[in-house]
C-alpha cells in the first residue's frame, strides 16, 4: 500500500466513509480514487495546502448554492489532513468512465461561469498565472542544467509579456484551467464543471485561450467545433492582439506542469523534452500528446 492509498483509509475512517475496494482513476496533481460508494476522493501531494483545499471545497458549495452545474462535494467536515496529505470527497459524476462535454457545451458552461459575482466571504484570489513554474523549473531533477537555464529566462519574458497584455473582456470569476477535460457529463447527461482548484479572480481572456490553442496550435479541436465555441461563448480570442502572447504563455505553462512528471516515466520525459525542443525552435506544436 503507497502513502496515498494509507492517507485515504485514514481520512475516510475520519470522514465515517468506507474506503474498502478504493480504486485510483489516474495520479496526476491530485491522486483521484473512485471508492465502493458514489463517491470520488482527491489525495493531494504531500504537503498540499490546506487553505487551498479549503477554498477548493467552499467554491464547489458556493456553485451548488447558486445551482451552477458543478461537481459537488460530500456533505462531511472536510477537507482533512490524513499523513501529510489533504483529502477532499466528491460526488462521482458516473459509474464507467468520463464522457467529455461537446467544444460548443464548453462555451455555454464558461458563459455562465463567467456572469456569476463571487461573494467576499469566498476570498478568491487574483489570478497567478505563473504560480508554480519557476518552484516546478527549479524543484526539477530530470532537467538538464541547460534547460533549466533556458525555461528560467523563457519565463521572464513571458511574465514581462503578460503583464503588457490589454485585457478586452472585464474580469471576474475564472476557472482557471478550461479544457475540455474539465467539462464532463454525468450520469443524467447533464454538463458538469469539474477540477475546481483553479478559481481565481481574473482575466476571462485565460479561460477561452485554452480551446482555441486546443485548435490552432494542437488541432485537438476542428475549425468547426472552434468556430462553434466562439459563436457560443460570443466572443473570438484568436482575433484578439493578446492572443499570440497568451498562447505563448499557456504553452510554456504546459511544459512546466509536465516537466514534474517527467522523472515518473519515460513517455512523460519523452513528451516534455519534445515540447522543451518545440519552444527553443518554434518547431509546430502538432505533434504534442494530451496530458
């Protein structure tokens, strides 16, 4: 048994839940274990934030409060701190496997999203867009002291980049990570948002630069299913000044999110020294897998 599946049986003998059959769905930021009742728990790294997990969990009961369709937690006192990590418990959206949201069901869920005014009381913070990537750069043992080098003067330009960027669309509620990932149906068909970490307060230009990245960059996305959620959302970032330096930015974000995994396995190292070589040379960014 790892530490994950240890902190788990604790925090569900904490929380009254059975942890008899946990089994993990993937181990990527958080590991997510289905468990035998209707229920989903995210195992953080160790030493995670508890605050953060606290807003994580007050956001999720802020959106059930004003009925927007979201993944709901667990009505115990949560989150819980279990060996050094911090443990949150949520409602499984369905018994087999995620069935991802249509690109335009995409655009109406962040159009909503984005109408809502957070209460004080939630305390969401300003965007960071930059949080975690010069600790993920230095805290890197894989990287090679030459790209180490290269991702750390990569991300002064980036960060002098986005603090020139003119904003068009007014702030206000984020996601903060809007991919198709993060868009699923449940059981019933209904959308639901998920991974709520990311909330944030702050330019909704971050929120749609994803999908149209997902198209013009990766071709994830079809033409038509990008137009499609420009039509919905009511808004085409492509054409907007910013974007060029906004891709640049996500981009980078990307491979500074997999450079951490890149010492776990060796089809992660592979796809983080391809995306570090595509940023050095420009080269098209076609080839890079989903993660």
């Amino acid at each position: 048994m790892n530490s994950s599946q240890e902190a788990l049986q604790q925090a569900c003998a904490v929380a009254g839940i059975d942890a008899d059959g946990a089994r993990l769905l993937r181990l990527g930021s958080n590991a997510v274990y289905r468990l035998r009742d209707p229920i989903v728990a995210r195992v953080s790294r160790p030493g995670a934030d508890i605050d953060h997990a606290r807003r994580t969990v007050a956001v999720a009961r802020w959106l059930a409060f004003v009925d927007y369709p979201a993944v709901r937690v667990i009505d115990v006192d949560q989150p819980i701190v279990a060996g050094g990590y911090v443990v949150t418990f949520w409602q499984a959206l369905s018994d087999d496997g995620d069935e991802y949201a249509t690109v335009p069901e995409i655009a109406e869920a962040f159009a909503r999203l984005h109408q809502l005014v957070a209460p004080d009381e939630l305390h969401l913070q300003p965007l960071s867009p930059f949080a975690n990537a010069s600790q993920r750069i230095q805290a890197s043992t894989w990287l090679s002291p030459d790209d180490r080098e290269f991702l750390t003067a990569r991300l002064a330009d980036l960060q002098d980049a986005y603090a020139n960027l003119e904003f068009v669309l007014p702030p206000g509620v984020i996601h903060g990570d809007a991919s198709i990932g993060n868009v699923l149906h449940d059981r019933r068909g209904n959308l639901v948002l998920i991974d709520l970490d990311g909330f944030a307060i702050g330019p909704r230009e971050w929120d749609l630069v994803l999908t149209a990245i997902y198209y013009d960059s990766f071709g994830w996305h079809t033409r038509q299913e990008y137009e499609d959620f420009a039509r919905v959302y009511g808004f085409d970032i492509v054409q907007w000044p910013g974007y060029p330096a906004m891709r640049s930015i996500r981009e980078f974000l990307m491979v500074t999110w997999l450079i951490q995994k890149a010492a776990e396995s060796d089809q992660a190292a592979a796809e983080a020294s391809k995306r570090i070589s595509a940023l050095r040379t420009g080269a098209s960014r076609k080839d890079w897998q989903p993660y």
